[in-house]
C-alpha cells in the first residue's frame, strides 16, 4: 500500500477539503459508524433532521458512540435528544457544537473542557459531505451548489450514485487522470483528438478536451466535448454536450492512508421537465455508459503498483504540474498561494491555444 509520504507530497497524511462521506438517502438517521481518514465517525441525525458527525469516542472515558446494542440508553432509543447525541457508557449527552450538554448523574457540574470533536457537515444534491482539515480548521472553500439537482423543472434527471467500493490505491493515481490524454484512446474510445489543455486556477484544475467517439456521438466525425474540472482534492465534475448535456460527478475520499472510497453519478438534461418512462430510461442509460467508462479506468487502477514518478514525456500532458497542484491540500493552507504561483496558468497538449474564460 502507497502512502502520501511515499509520493513526497507534504506535511499531512490527509488531504484539507470537501469529501463525499455517503449517499443521503443509504445514511440512516440512527448513529451509525463510517471510517475515513484513517478514523471512526458517527453518523446521526437529530430530532430536526439535520445531519451530523461527530468523532466516534467519548472524552470522557473513550466509549465508541456508534458500537453499542445493549446499553439500555439504546434499547431504551434515548441515544438522541433533539440534535445531541448521548454517549452509551454513562449518558454524557453532547450537543451539535460537541459541547456536553448534559450528565444525568452530574446535573449541577459539567467539566468545561467536556467536548466531543465534530466535523462540519452539508447535504446536497443527495450526498452527505464533509470538510475535513488536518489543521482542524472551518472550510476556506466553498461546496459547489449543483444547481442541476433542483431544476428538474427544465428537464435535468437526477444522479443515482453507483458505489465502486474501497479501492487499494492512493487518490493521486485518481487525480493524474486530469493530465493524461495518452489514456483516452486505448481505455475510452476517443479518436480524432481536437483539442486538450489543463487550466490551473488556485483549488480548481480543469482539463478540456473535445474529440470524436467510437460509441458516444452519432458517427466518428462528430465532435463530442468535455469539460471537466476539479474544486478541491477529491470532487470532479464534469460537462458533455452530446446528444443531451448532461453532469458528471466522480467523488473519492482518504478511508486509510492508501486506500480510497469511489463513487459516481451523472445528471442528464432531456429536453422538457415532464418525462415519459422511455425518456427516464435514456438518462439512466447515458448514467450507465458514464458509469462504465470509469469501470475501465478503475480496472486499471485496481491491478496498477504504485506511479511514483511518472516516465512523462511531452505528448502525455501535464503530471508533473497536476501534481503540484495536488499537494497544496497536503500542506498548511499558508503554503497554498506559493504552490499557487507555480502551477496557475494553461498547459496546451493539443491543438491551437484557445482563450482561457473566467473561471465559474
């Protein structure tokens, strides 16, 4: 197993960021275990319904809160109290700022320094998120809004996410994909390669890329164009315009140092807001040809020891640069504007240079 120090890429074993931690719907609202990052989570959700994670263990003497079936606070379904969550061994309740907020044995004295670590948490567009920070500190990055998820009005279907599991393999590997135009031919079918450049913005890296397709467009000499963008370390997004527009989100979080969790899901806009079950069926088609060509990348992947110097030569785009920018969230976010400065800008590997628009 690779590990971040193995690819030299800064002072933190976990990248600073937003990472996908579940499908909304698949979470249960009852305390539930997940491990990323090298470590327990409980996952709830309080009275109110809204999400929370909190660090698995107690303060007070280390019990986990998500393992436990037979303390009578949880055969007795007491775990919760409005947005808190109490703790199985002694019932120390802990509020949504991670404050201990209760103590039945103990009404009149609650240590000051009672607190239970928690991670901020957003929902949207069907995905829970959470913003990690090995400095511990609040998001200096804002989560993308995903504005297609809430206008099925103008004809967007909705993502479902397709789960490829835990993967024995670091995230770079995941991530040199935004430089590698060798690979399109031979793992996706591209042909006729119009035109490839990487743009390097601060937290975001976009690749563009339009070409023809053995499958995807209406014959060899059609056009098919993709832009595809990264904010942050771990969540890639992506436009096609084909036969329809459509969205696609590959989403990957840390859960061990080495190992990664892999999701996808892809948003297709159809031309009117009121579907027939034939029209339904198209958008779930193009999701399963989405998710099928990142089945061939993870094939690769999952049989791949690890890259860590690419043998690049100038034809393969940019990987050096790609992972350059990579480690800024490997690093205090102090370091960041310097990495900046070496990597921001446009890289062209194929085609005639065209303008660089303002980013979104």
């Amino acid at each position: 197993m690779a590990r971040s120090k193995d690819y030299k890429l800064g002072e933190f074993d976990f990248p600073r960021g937003w990472f996908m931690i579940g499908v909304a719907d698949e979470l249960p609202d009852n305390p539930t275990t997940l491990h990323f990052f090298g470590k327990d989570m409980v996952f709830y959700r309080g009275e109110s319904g809204a999400p929370h994670l909190v660090h698995a263990y107690c303060p007070h003497m280390g019990a986990h809160l998500g393992r436990n079936s037979t303390s009578y606070i949880i055969r007795d379904k007491q775990q919760i109290h409005g947005d808190s969550i109490s703790c199985p061994f002694h019932g120390w309740r802990f509020g949504p700022d991670g404050h201990c907020d209760h103590i039945p044995y103990s009404p009149d004295f609650i240590p000051q320094s009672a607190r239970l670590k928690t991670y901020t948490v957003v929902e949207r567009a069907g995905i829970v998120w959470m913003w990690h920070d090995p400095q511990g500190d609040e998001p200096d990055q804002d989560l993308p809004h995903f504005e297609a998820w809430d206008q099925e009005e103008k004809g967007w279907v909705r993502w479902s996410i397709d789960d490829f599991g835990t993967l024995d393999l670091h995230p770079i590997e995941i991530v040199d994909n935004m430089a590698d135009l060798g690979h399109m031919g031979p793992i996706h079918g591209s042909l006729n390669y119009q035109y490839f450049d990487n743009i390097f913005n601060g937290p975001k890296v976009m690749q563009r890329f339009d070409a023809g397709h053995r499958t995807l467009t209406d014959d060899e000499t059609a056009t098919l164009s993709l832009d595809t963008w990264y904010d942050g370390p771990a969540l890639l997004q992506a436009r096609m315009q084909g036969s329809f527009p459509s969205l696609m989100l590959i989403a990957h979080t840390p859960v061990d140092d080495g190992t990664v969790k892999l999701w996808h899901g892809l948003m297709v806009k159809l031309p009117s807001g009121d579907h027939t079950t034939e029209e339904l069926e198209v958008a779930r088609e193009y999701q399963r040809a989405s998710r099928d060509a990142l089945a061939q990348d993870v094939e690769i992947w999952a049989n791949k020891e690890p890259c860590f110097n690419p043998m690049q030569i100038p034809a393969d785009g940019p990987y050096g640069k790609v992972r350059t920018w990579y480690r800024q969230f490997y690093n205090p976010r102090d370091n960041a504007q310097e990495i900046h400065k070496r990597v921001n800008g446009q890289v062209v590997s194929f085609g005639k240079k065209r303008t660089v628009e303002p980013a979104d």
